[in-house]
C-alpha cells in the first residue's frame, strides 16, 4: 500500500495536476496547453510502466532482479534534471529495506524533476554499521519542507515506521539536501544473514 502511494499514486496526482493546469490555459495559450499535455502524455507513460513493475510483485522488476544500483540509475534517466548515482553496497539489504529506499529515492527525484529547479542532483546509497543511508542533493532554489502534509512529510512518516530517519536541509536559495537513515537488515538466505542466524543459534 505504502509502495503504491509514495510511487505510482503521487506520479498519477501530479499528472492530474499538470493536465488541470494545461485545461485553464487552452484558451488563452494554446501553445504552452500544448506542451504541457505533451509532457502528461510521457508521465502516462511512466506511470503505466510503474504500474506494470508494481503489479509483478510490488518491487519494480528491475529492483528485484538487479538491485538498488541499476533500479536508481533507472530511476535517474527519467529525471529532467541530470542525476549522479553513487551506490555502494557490500550486499542488498532484505527486500522491504531495499523497497523503501527504492520508493524514498523515487519521490525525491519526482520533486526535483517539478519543483526544485535545479540543473544537477546526485543520488548516494551506503552502508554504516547496521544502517542504510540515502542522500539526494540538488543545486535548486531549495525551500523544501516536511510541514503541510507534503510528500516529504509522507516520506518522513514512512521512514519513521521502521525506526529510520528523515532529514531535509533545504535554505531558501538552495542547496538541498535529503537524508535517509534506515535500519539494515539482511537480505534472506544472504552469506552474512545466514551468518548472523549462527551466531544468534550459538548466542
């Protein structure tokens, strides 16, 4: 459920969004009505294929055949804003952490691509101990918040389900930068899980 609103469902919002706009300047500005409903027809498109990913198992098939590194520099091609990927992982991390990082990244790429006005961001995923930390940066106009029930605050409330963090760094006049924390666990049937589970056996 979580995955379907913080993916899927906040792409569909915002092309509704974007197509009421497109509708008030038809008259006026046909030209940019347009283009924006151009621009729509490709966020259908995207949200269709998200939609398909989701349906073969919740996690997008490229997350779960390949993991975070390829799933996020998929993610990033779709950006507008050229995005630097980073991930550096010693192993994939249980399916529902990898999930949320997945779906954490993907939200906050959607608002620098509709928000930020940035010209570059960077995404970088690693490991500390027993956490998981993501960070997204970008060189936009900044003046991002958790306040008001935006997707942050959703994002936030997400991250603090599982005992994770959820920080924006955000000054007017930019830059930004998102920080997530999330707990590391190991991934089913994974030599290091299979490990812990002795010491636990022995403990």
């Amino acid at each position: 459920e979580r995955d379907l609103h913080d993916g899927a469902q906040a792409r569909l919002v915002a092309l509704a969004m974007d197509l009421g706009l497109a509708k008030e300047k038809l008259e006026e500005d046909p030209e940019a009505a347009a283009k924006m409903v151009d621009e729509a027809h490709g966020e259908v498109k995207l949200a269709l294929q998200e939609l398909r990913d989701l349906a073969r198992g919740i996690h997008p098939a490229i997350l779960t055949d390949r993991g975070l590194g390829p799933a996020l520099s998929a993610l990033s091609a779709r950006c507008t804003v050229p995005v630097k990927v980073a991930v550096e992982l010693p192993e994939r991390p249980a399916p529902a952490i990898e999930g949320i990082a997945y779906f954490t990244v993907s939200e906050l790429l959607q608002n620098i691509s509709k928000h930020s006005g940035a010209r570059t961001a960077e995404v970088d995923v690693w490991r500390t101990e027993d956490r998981l930390l993501i960070q997204v940066r970008d060189d936009g106009r900044g003046g991002a918040s958790t306040d008001g029930g935006t997707g942050l605050a959703g994002l936030a409330e997400r991250l603090g389900s599982v005992d994770g963090l959820f920080v924006v760094d955000s000054p007017s006049g930019g830059p930004t930068a998102v920080t997530a924390e999330l707990p590391w666990r190991h991934r089913t049937g994974s030599a290091a899980g299979a490990a812990v589970a002795r010491s636990r056996r022995r403990a």
